[in-house]
C-alpha cells in the first residue's frame, strides 16, 4: 500500500485504464490501448511501478490508515484531475509493502517478478508466461523509519503499510527497479 521513493531514473505518467483499482507500489502493464493496469493474467509484461493511487475506497500513501485522504473531493484518487499516473522505470531504488509473503524469506539480490495481483514475488510466471526479472532485492524485509521520533526503528518510529500480503503490515523490502 505504500513506495517509498529514494532515488529513480524516469517517472512517466500515463493514462490509467478505466475500471482499475491500482495502489502505489504495485507493478503495472500497458494494454493494448497503451493504459495502465496491474500486472495480471492477460497484461503480463510489466511496464514499471505505480507512483500514484487509482481507488474508490482506501489511500495509499505510506504510514497513513486507509480512510484518511488528503483532498476530500478526489474521493481517494490520486488521478482524478488527470486520469494519469506517475510510472517509475527504467531503474532506481525503493522500499514499498507490496510483496508477497515469500519475499520476506528471500536473501539480497535475489530476482523479483510481478504476480497476478501486481505485487512483488519470487515467483517467475503469471498465468503460466514466463516474465522478465521486474526488481533485485537490496533490503530484507523490515520495518521502515517514518523520521518521526519515537521508539520503534533505529530512535524513529515505524512508518505503518497494508503489507500486500505479508502478516506483518510494518514490513518494507528495499529493491532496484530493473524494468
């Protein structure tokens, strides 16, 4: 539910296809209209990582809870004024919640493709394709500083996520974008 960015190469923005439910630091494709959408069964090349929120019922933005949002008439979404969205690629460095539960158990540099829910995972394949390598692994899981004082990481205290999957929502993987 949350990408922390700490340094990228491109951030595109391209239009977001109608209907889609996408939360930042989730791995995205282009259909054939050149849209966004979650990587998934049928648009199984990834394009990059969502910068920005599409939804109707939850913010993205790392170490908020879901029902807070920061301009009430966007209802949620970060692309309501443009309909486009911010898509990292073509290299850099993140943390984000948005990793399968086998990702916690895998060990630096190891390769990361995108699943069918658009979230990292060491698994290669989504609907049986065989899909290029989207992220290195830099930083096993664990919990993220937020930079405001208190008592959980390193003197600051844990910035707070969805987790994509994972049992503990604090925990942030570190990455290099490869795509």
């Amino acid at each position: 539910m949350a990408l922390v960015e700490k340094f990228h190469v491109v951030a595109a923005e391209r239009t977001v296809a109608s209907g889609q439910s996408i939360k930042e630091g989730q791995i995205v494709s282009l259909d054939t209209s050149a849209e966004v959408v979650i990587v998934d069964g049928t648009n199984t090349v990834p394009y990059g990582i969502a910068g920005d929120t599409k939804s109707t019922s939850a913010s993205a933005m790392p170490g908020v809870t879901s029902g807070w949002q920061g301009r009430v008439s966007d209802y949620f979404d970060e692309t309501k004024a443009s309909g486009k969205m911010t898509v990292y690629h073509s290299g850099g460095e993140f943390a984000t919640d948005q990793y399968a539960s086998n990702v916690g158990s895998s060990t630096i540099m190891d390769a990361l493709y995108a699943n069918a829910s658009g979230v990292l995972d060491t698994v290669d394949a989504v609907g049986g394709t065989s899909l290029p390598i989207v992220a290195r692994l830099t930083q096993a899981a664990g919990y993220y500083p937020s930079g405001v004082p208190g008592i959980d990481t390193n003197g600051d205290q844990a910035l707070g996520g969805d987790g994509g999957g994972v049992a503990n929502a604090n925990q942030y993987i570190e990455f290099k974008l490869v795509i």
